[in-house]
C-alpha cells in the first residue's frame, strides 16, 4: 500500500471510529490505540516511520496553539500556582523517581541513561490528557490545570532529556549550566512568542475584513513561531503556548463573531484528524517497536513499564496533594487582605484524584525516545536504546489504554462531574 493510500485509510478508521467512542461513550483514544495496535500487525501494513521532528513540527504547533488559544485565561491566572508547580518541579522530580528505580531495577541502565528513560517519561501529554477527559463533565478549573500544566511542561521533559542524552553520550552534567540554559529556554521561548503575536495582531487589524486571509494567517503563525524559536535555540512549545495566549486575547476585542465562528470550525476540524492520526500512529508503531525486542525480554519490559507507570503516578499524587496542603495553609496563614491565594486556587481532594489519575503520556513521550541517538560519538551503538524505546512505548499504552478507560469511573465514584447549584 502507497503511503498516501495508508494515510487516507487511517483517516477513515480515525473518523469511523470516532463516530462509535460516541455511540459507545468510550474515549476515543482507547479505541484509537488498539485500532493502531491491531492495524499494525495485519502482515500486508507497511512500516510507518515515525520522524520525531516531523512530530515536533507538523503535529506540536497547531495542537499547542488551540490548547492554549481556547483555555480559561481567569482559572490559568488563579491557578497559576497548581500549574508551574506540576509543569516544572513534578517533571524534575518523576524523572528523578523513575531514574532512581530503573537503575536498580533494569539491568544495563547505567544512571545517565535512567536520567533519559526518566526524562521521555518525566511530561504529561496534553492531547491525551483533554482527549480523555473530554465529556466527562470534569469542572473547568481542572480541566484548565491539565492543560496549563500539559502545556509548558514538553519545555521541562526536554531540557531534562537533552542533559541526559548527552551526559549518556560521554558530556559532564554541570547543573548551573543546566539550569541556565533551562531559564534560558522560557524566557526566550516567551519573548519569541509574545513578539510574533504582536506582529500577528498588526497583519490581523489589516486584514480581518477578509476572513480567508486572517483564518490562513492564524493557521501558518504557530508554525512560523515554533521554527523561529527553535532556530534561535529557546523553546518552541513555550513560543506557541505564549503565541495562542497572546491572540486568545487579542481576538475577542477586535474579531467579529462571523470570524470566530468560521475559525473556530476549521480548526475543530483539524485538531480532530491530528488528534487521531496520533493515537494511531501511537498504536501502529507499538508492532515495528516489538521486533527489535528478544522474545525473553518482552514479559521483563513490559513488568519494567508498569512498575515505571506505578511510581510515575504515586510521585505526581504525592505532588499534587502536597500542592493541596501547601495551597490550604497559605490561604489559613495569611490575613484576608494580604493573601496571594485565593479561595478559587485551593484544591479539594476529588479534584486532586482526578488532576493525580489524569497523567497520562503521549506522543510527546513516543517522539522524544525514537528519537534517541542510534550511535555515540566514537560509532558505537547507543546503549540500551531498545529497551528504553519498548519500554517507553509500554508505558505510554499502559497510561492511555489503563488510566483512559478507569478515569471515568473515578469521575463517576468521586462526583465531580455532579451538577451544583450556583
């Protein structure tokens, strides 16, 4: 089968299999990925590879800049908190965690390339995160934490992997460069997006009369934004992030409804098939992942990932709830007139299960560990490149496939999807 004809196929079973999560109310993820999985190993179905800079390019920019051109700016700014907390020092502290038990328990994992393995795993995806939680009448505010926090946290996931990839690859760690070039990366990342959404403001009060023009010029800026920034080496997730909130404001003083309506379709539609072209691909790949794997190593690989899953997760419900605490005595402590948290940023135990049960990998993840070095400097075959790839890949579909399909119920059993009088 040509690649375009494998393209059309797997729009066809993305959008067939949509319509039936609906009728089924099933996460459409889920089925996505084991649609993927079983597609993937029909003996006919051509290898697609999947190019982690084509992922980062095509993929990242639009799906970053709708997340953040449609959040709550009010719950963003109130839980400012919440999300730097969880897209910052969790992604620093589960890449610890899972480095930590990868070393001692995976044999052959040195500790610069349980730093790496720690690092694909270290971020949530944020297209994982609100493709599964999608309809399940989850309140807004977490929803806005998910996705705020899903948002900035590739930045940290990846200065983290690059440090370790290349500390694996024979460089010395030195943690104030790390640190600099981290701070670095935002701070650029910001400034490169807030420039480009001025200047995307000034072409958009030129042009908005023509809405064909300002929806197209709307569709290729997060592109633009992502390789500027990257080219000038700050981060592109954080320049399309700051590059959607930018507009968000921009447009809903000056875009008439006509604009808003015929935009928001277009762009509904291709989150859409993005959305689903990941999942799949996601599944697909998990047949080509598997024969690079000894048969004997599988059933170990696969005990490896859920146990990384489990300690992933216990680390984010021990951040999330210390947030909570930390939230609750601020707001105790201090007088009413001074207080920096305010009564709407606190966080209720149901919510946090949820926020905890929420982190789910993703793509992000997937292209981050194929795109691990095939060779160190002096030719020799990356270390361990296999395993770290197999076993990143499990854990993705162990997070998807286990924590997609019991969200809901959590959802249900804790009540937070229950109405509430005003």
């Amino acid at each position: 089968m040509e690649n375009y004809s494998i393209i059309i196929f797997i729009l066809a079973i993305v959008i067939g299999l949509s319509a039936f999560a609906d009728k089924a109310k099933l996460p459409y993820p889920i089925l996505l990925v084991i649609a993927g999985i079983a597609i993937g190993f029909i003996p006919t179905m051509t290898e697609i590879e999947i190019n982690p800079e084509i992922i980062f390019l095509i993929f990242l920019p639009p799906l970053l800049y709708d997340a953040s051109f449609n959040i709550s700016p009010k719950h963003f700014k109130t839980n400012l908190s919440t999300i730097s907390t969880l897209a910052i020092p969790l992604v620093f502290l589960t890449t610890f965690w899972i480095a930590v038990v990868s070393h001692y328990m995976i044999p052959g994992m040195t500790w610069p390339l349980s730093f790496t393995l720690g690092a694909i795993l270290s971020a949530t995806d944020a297209v994982a995160a609100v493709s599964v939680t999608k309809g399940l009448g989850i309140p807004e505010k977490t929803i806005t934490i998910l996705e705020g926090e899903s948002l900035i946290n590739d930045a940290s996931a990846l200065v983290a992997y690059r440090f370790a990839v290349a500390t694996a690859m024979g460089s010395a760690f030195v943690i104030w460069k790390a640190t600099f070039q981290f701070a670095l990366l935002l701070v650029g990342g910001f400034l490169v997006g807030f420039v480009m959404g001025k200047i995307l403001a000034f072409i958009l009060t030129k042009v908005r009369k023509n809405i064909n023009v300002t929806v197209s010029f709307m569709l290729l800026m997060p592109f633009v934004t992502y390789l500027i920034a990257e080219h000038l080496h700050v981060s592109g997730v954080i320049a399309v992030v700051s590059l959607g909130l930018a507009i968000s404001r921009f447009s809903k003083k000056i875009f008439p409804e006509s604009l808003k309506n015929s935009s928001k379709s277009l762009w509904d539609i291709i989150i859409f098939l993005l959305n689903g072209l990941i999942f799949i691909l996601i599944g697909l790949n998990f047949r080509y992942i598997l024969k690079d794997i000894d048969n004997d190593m599988i059933l170990p690989y696969i005990g490896y990932a859920a146990i990384i899953t489990i300690v992933a997760l216990l680390t984010r419900m021990v951040r999330i709830f210390f947030q909570k605490a930390n939230l609750q005595k601020k707001f105790l402590n201090t007088n009413s007139k001074k207080r920096k948290v305010s009564e709407h940023a606190l966080l209720d135990s149901k919510n946090s299960l949820i926020i905890s049960w929420s982190g789910m990998r993703g793509i992000v993840s997937l292209a981050i560990a194929l795109g691990l070095p095939k060779f160190l400097p002096d030719g020799t075959p990356f270390p361990e490149r296999n395993a770290i790839i197999f076993i990143s890949v499990m854990v993705v579909l162990i997070t998807i496939v286990g924590q997609g399909l019991t969200l809901p119920w959590i959802v249900k059993k804790t009540g937070v999807n229950d109405p509430k009088p005003e």
